[in-house]
C-alpha cells in the first residue's frame, strides 16, 4: 500500500471487522464523482483510496478531448456546488465551458482540496472482489496491485466506456483512426487531410463543425438525423458573473430540487391546448436564448404530450429546412420517427449550417449502410468514400458500461456481468443484490443522464457517504439491495418512463446502441426532485426499509474482546 492510503481513525485504522482494510472506501474513478467522493470521505474522517486510469484527474473531461468538446449544461450549474468558497472563487469564462476549462478546473478542485494524495493515477481497476470473511472489497488493478477497502464505491462515469462499432476491415485500413473519448492529448492535424466522421449525436454535432474548419475535405456518415439547437455559447461577462454569484447559493438550492437539476425561474405549464401561434413564439424565444431548457421546458408536458412534443419537432425541422441550402440535405438531416428529447437533444454551434460549406458532403447511412472499411476508406453499397482519417462518434456503452468493464465479484462469486446479462438494475440505482457495500454513482435505475449530471453526482456522494458515515456510527458492518427490491425498483424505473415518450426512441438510455446489450430504459425519468426525496426517505428510515443490514454481524463484534 502507498501513500495514499493515508490512516487516520476511519474504519480501516479502528480495527475491528473490517480493520485489516487498507482504507475504509476504495473508489474507482477519478472523475467528477471521485474528486467529490474523495473529500466528503476525508471530510468526515474516512479514509480513501482513488484508483484512477487516467494520467491526470478528469474522468469523462479528461479522455473527451475530441475538437469542439464542451459542456451541455450551463457551466455555472455543471460544477460543483458543494463550496461557496469554490463557487465564488472560480471564474468560468463561456457559458458552456470547452473540455480544457472544465479540465483545468477539476485539477483545481484536486488541489484546492488537497486530494491528490488519496488519488493513484495510470492505475486500471480489473476486479473487485467480496470477501465474505473479512468483509472487505480486493481491488485488482492492471498493474498487478491489490487494495482493500470496507466499501467500494464505482464512479466510473455514465459515458467512459467508447462504443467502437465492430466494421470489418478496420484493421486493413491505412490511414489514421480514433474514437473522439479516445481523442490523443496532441490533438490531430487535421489540415489538408480527408476525414471522415461516423455519428452524428451530441459529439458529431460538436465536432463536425471544428473539423470541417480544418480538414480539406469532410465525409459525415449518419446513420439517424438528430435533433439539434443552438447552443448559443458566448463569453460570460463579469457583471453577468457577479449577479450570478451574489445569489449562487439559492440558485443551487433550486438546482438541487429541479426536475433536472438545472434551475429555473418558472414553473411550466400545459402545452395542450395553447393555440400553435403562441406555442410558435415560445419555441421562437427558446431558439433565441439557445440551450436545451428553455425549449424541452417551454411546456411542462413536452415529453409526454405526443402532439405538444411533435409542435416543437416540427419547429425544429422548419429550422434545419432554412439553415441548409441543398434541399436534398436538409432532407437527409431531418429527424423523423422518434419524438424530440427522447434521445438527448443535442447542443450545437452552427451543426446545420456547415452542410453548407463547399468541403462537406453528407451520407445518408439509412439508404446505403457501411459495408466495410478498406485500405482507403470506407465502403458503402458500391460507393468508396476514400479518406486519410476516419473519426468515430459512435458514442459509449452508457451507465452500466464502465462497471460491467470490471470483473465485479460479489457474495458467493456472484458475478455483476451475469446478474445484469438480462438488464442492469439495482435499489435505488444505489445498489445491486448479492454485492454488499457496493455503491454505484449514477447507476441503473438513478436519473444518471436525464440532466445536469453535475446535481445528480453531488447527491449520490452525500449519500452514500452519510451512508457509510452513518453505518459506522451504528456499528452496521454490511448493506445491500435483495433481488426482490432490485426488480421492484426496476418495475418502477420501466413504469416511470412508460409515461413519458423516451421509450418511443431507439437510444443509449435503453443500450439500444451497443449490439447484444440488454434493451431497458436505464434512467429514473421521474426527476431529481422526486428521486432525492424517495432516497432521503430511505436514509431517514435508517435504509432498512430498502436494503439489508447486517445488525447480526455488528452484535456479534459487540461481544468480541
Ligand atoms: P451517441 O449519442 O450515442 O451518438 C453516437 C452516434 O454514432 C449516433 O449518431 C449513432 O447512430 C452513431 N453510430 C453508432 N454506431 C454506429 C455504427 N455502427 N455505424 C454508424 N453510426 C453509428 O454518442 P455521443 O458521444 O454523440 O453522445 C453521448 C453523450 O455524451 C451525449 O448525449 C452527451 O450527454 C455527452 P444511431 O443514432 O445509433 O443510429
């Protein structure tokens, strides 16, 4: 054991059942999530190991350094809130900050807090492994090392795990490829060169306009049209700043209790019912303000009204309809067949309109898919699209990726992998049965990805640490979920979203886009608000209502000498 995990009268120093553990949390993940993990444990006297893969703090904001990587959420809300020193103290200098700000900031918040000491980088967890004796967790890593903890947290992040389409010939092919999360810390040279980018979500529409800029030639390769909105992205003045930071912390208590986690000034109504004129101008001032808020949250029934959801669609094609010159590519990047904001709706800054750009040509992968990739290029139906570099936005095996990447073992050698095979699913999108003291952050079965992930992180850490906190107090060495609660939290997960219209698209909140994985709506599409309260409610009930403690094993160390 290095450094890091550093002894000061946690669990792991107490002795005790678990008192041979090299710290009282191991945490896997460096992220977001990590970062805040690794000073709300140190911050009530636990000890903790951050095991991290990267060569640098970051998470998702370290390995997405693909051209035009930026935030989605407003990036006064997509930070930490849990500071008002912090809060006060940082200045974020866009509106949607670029990967190497909010990257600068997390190594900030590492040292600000001093956590670098609680954190081993370069170091890939393999296994994790339940010992039912000593009641630990034994962490693998690809260097060979164990740690072992009394808890084990997995913030591995809901998009870490690239989801790498399996093309035939890939390995034939003589130009250059990468994946935009496996982006190279260099940066590409991408001038004079022919690329061409596959995925058009949330990173395509951020990176194809940065790259048809500096490529010669660019080949987009979509196989579905997304629905897209101006970002609107700008500096942020300082008197803008100050007026936010003079009420920062109301403005985060509202955050804490919205829907998304993103705060807003007024409470939608009812589209239904509201003549199209009026709904027109509502979408018409949304478009203008720019962001994804003011249009899903122009009516509080946009995503379960059919017709209400289909008034704004329909706002948006018109839009893509005039930005795009040549009729025939609008209608290629026109989004039919699935409702808008039932896959995430994507952020942009001038996606459409560089189809106008004489170096760009689309390809309609609906009408001719990749056949394979060749020495050149990449072969669709009888046509070569020759290029020197070919991208892929091809997206992540999302929310229960990143753990199932690890081989997690549980009571009995229970397997994660297996207990999943037929779906991810866990209590409270906490915890999964059969794995005690294994917590996830933004798991199955949590809002995870339906928001400002930045609220829905701070949440899981404060939980799960005063959970943690408030075992130990009691002297509760084990809490886990039970298969039936498992499925009952997943029976309601499916009936939450059931009501809304995210099941009526083919998307990553479901796996959709992973070959092979298991089709379930993953998130808890009820909102932060609800999802808060049902789990503050679990904790207020001493979380016995929902998982198993393990009272008999603390009685039993009691009575020990
Ligand atoms: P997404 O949203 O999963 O987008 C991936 C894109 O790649 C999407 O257009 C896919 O088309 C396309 N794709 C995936 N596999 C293939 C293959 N085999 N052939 C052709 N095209 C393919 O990932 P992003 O990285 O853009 O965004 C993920 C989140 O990160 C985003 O929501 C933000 O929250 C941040 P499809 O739609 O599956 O037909």
């Amino acid at each position: 054991m290095k450094e890091s995990a550093v002894h000061t009268g946690g669990m792991a120093g107490r002795g005790g059942k678990q008192g041979g553990a090299d710290a009282d949390v191991a945490v896997v993940g460096a992220g977001f999530a990590g970062l805040y993990l690794a000073h709300r444990a140190t911050t009530l006297g636990l000890t903790v190991v951050v095991l991290e893969a990267g060569e640098s703090v970051g998470g998702t904001w370290y390995w997405n350094r693909y051209p035009g990587a930026r935030c989605d959420v407003e990036s006064i809300d997509y930070s930490y809130s849990f500071s008002e020193e912090l809060q006060q103290e940082w200045r974020w200098t866009e509106r949607y900050a670029s990967q190497p700000e909010i990257l600068r900031y997390l190594n900030h918040v590492a040292d600000r807090f001093d956590l670098r000491r609680h954190i081993r980088l370069n170091t890939r967890v393999t296994a994790a492994r339940f010992d039912e004796d000593a009641l630990t967790w034994t962490l693998t890593t690809d260097t060979d090392e164990t740690v072992t903890a009394a808890f084990c947290v997995m913030a591995t992040g809901g998009l870490s795990v690239p989801n790498r389409p399996d093309l035939p010939g890939l390995d034939d092919f003589r130009g250059e490829w990468y994946h935009t999360a496996r982006w190279p810390a260099g940066g590409v040279d991408l001038r004079g060169r022919r690329v061409a980018v596959v995925g058009t979500g949330s990173t395509g529409i951020q990176a194809i306009p940065m790259i048809a800029r500096e490529a010669d030639h660019l080949i987009v390769l979509q196989r579905t049209p997304n629905f897209s909105v101006p970002a609107r992205n700008r500096p942020l003045s300082e008197a803008e700043l100050a007026k936010v930071k003079a009420t920062y912390a109301r403005r985060r208590a509202r955050g804490r209790i919205a829907p998304s986690g993103v705060p807003s000034d007024r409470e939608p109504s009812p589209g239904r019912g509201v003549p199209p004129e009026r709904r027109r101008q509502a979408y018409e001032a949304g478009w203008a303000e720019g962001g994804a808020s003011p249009l899903l949250r122009a009516y509080s029934d946009m995503l379960v009204d059919e017709e209400v959801n289909a008034s704004l669609a329909d706002f948006v094609r018109d839009k893509i309809g005039e930005i795009v010159d040549d009729p025939a590519t609008a209608a290629a990047l026109t989004p039919y067949g699935y409702p808008l904001g039932a896959k995430r709706l994507c952020l942009d800054t001038d996606y459409f309109a560089t189809y106008n750009r004489p170096n760009v040509e689309l390809v309609d992968l609906r009408k001719t898919p990749i056949e394979r990739i060749t020495e050149t290029g990449i072969q669709t139906g009888d046509t070569l699209y020759e290029t020197d570099v070919i991208v892929f936005a091809t997206g992540f095996d999302a929310i229960s990726g990143a753990v199932t990447a690890i081989d997690v073992r549980g009571r009995a050698d229970r397997s994660l992998r297996d207990y999943w095979r037929t779906g991810p699913r866990a209590t409270l999108g906490l915890m999964a049965a059969g794995f005690p003291n294994l917590f996830l952050v933004n798991g199955p079965g949590s809002p995870a990805v339906l928001g400002n992930v930045l609220a829905f992180i701070e949440h899981h850490v404060e939980w799960i640490i005063d959970c943690i906190d408030s075992l130990r107090r009691d002297g509760i060495h084990t809490i886990e979920s039970s298969e039936d609660s498992d499925e009952r939290w997943a029976v309601q997960v499916d009936e939450i979203a059931a009501a809304t219209l995210y099941p009526k698209a083919e998307s990553w909140f479901a796996g959709a886009n992973v070959p092979g994985k298991p089709r379930r709506f993953l998130p808890y599409a009820a909102g932060l608000h609800t999802y808060r309260a049902r789990c503050d409610d679990s904790a207020a009930r001493g979380y016995g209502a929902d998982f198993v403690l393990d009272h008999a094993l603390s009685k039993h160390a009691e009575k020990r000498p």
